[in-house]
C-alpha cells in the first residue's frame, strides 16, 4: 500500500516536482538550522549588518516552503519554486563574495563559487529540464519506417 502511495505521488510530481519538492525541504531544514544552532558568521558579514542569522534564518524558511509548495504545481506554474529556490544561495554568495573583495573572510571566494554552482547553477539547469524529454531519433533511423 506504502509502494504504491509513492509511485502515486512521483506520477503527480513528475521529474521537476521530485525535484522543488526534495530542494524545499532541503532548504526549510537548512534555515531551521540557523533557528536552533546558528552558525558562525565569519563571511557573513554583510548580511549580519543588517540583523542576526537567525532573522536570515527565515529566508531559506519561506524560500524552502514555497520552493516545495511549487512542486505540486503543473509545469510552467512551477517557475515561482525555481526562483524562490534561488534566492538563498544568491544572497549567501554575494555575502561570502563581498568579504572576499573586502578581505575579512578569505575562504569566502570558495565557498561563494560552491553555492553559485553547486546550488544556483544546478537550480538554472533544473529548470530548463522539460518535464518529459524523448530522445532524438536520427534522420537514418527514420527513413526506414513509414509514416
């Protein structure tokens, strides 16, 4: 019964909804971590400016929500998750590229290229994937069936 719940709601999700859903999540519990053991802000700095990460926390709270909410929507609908998705890692690379350039957190260029690619350039490429693709057939193999 539990199998086939699954199968059930990886039909209604498809590829790009797995996807929002698994990233949503990913990003609430990552802004719940901040809630209840805050990290240390070396790199930080130009957001903790502005208020604690604990205030920063709920960014990738909301971003998550919504993130995972849009998986749940048709294709085309879903762009609102894909964009929600990128805002926390964007922030968080321009906040570890600014103490690079400003020289109070070295490691930052490192960490700022992880999150533009791990996070934001796997999210620009996920969106781009169609939610069913079929391979391309080859003139030559066309030219032998009928129409």
């Amino acid at each position: 019964m539990a199998c086939r719940a699954v199968r059930q709601t990886r039909k209604t999700l498809g590829r790009r909804g797995t996807f929002l859903l698994v990233l949503g999540v990913g990003k609430t519990c990552w802004g719940l971590s901040f809630l209840f053991s805050p990290p240390s802000p070396h790199g930080l700095e130009l957001l903790t400016r502005w208020c604690s990460l604990r205030h920063w926390a709920w960014l990738w709270i909301i971003c998550g929500i919504v993130t995972a909410g849009s998986a749940f929507l048709r294709v085309g609908r879903d762009r609102y998750g894909f964009l929600a998705a990128l805002a926390p890692p964007t922030v968080w690379a321009i906040a570890y590229t600014a103490a690079v350039v400003s020289g109070t957190y070295s490691r930052g260029l490192w960490v700022a290229i992880w999150y533009l690619t791990s996070h934001v350039g796997v999210i620009m490429w996920a969106s781009t994937v169609p939610e069913h693709s079929v391979p391309h057939v080859p003139r030559s193999a066309r030219k032998g069936r009928e129409p």
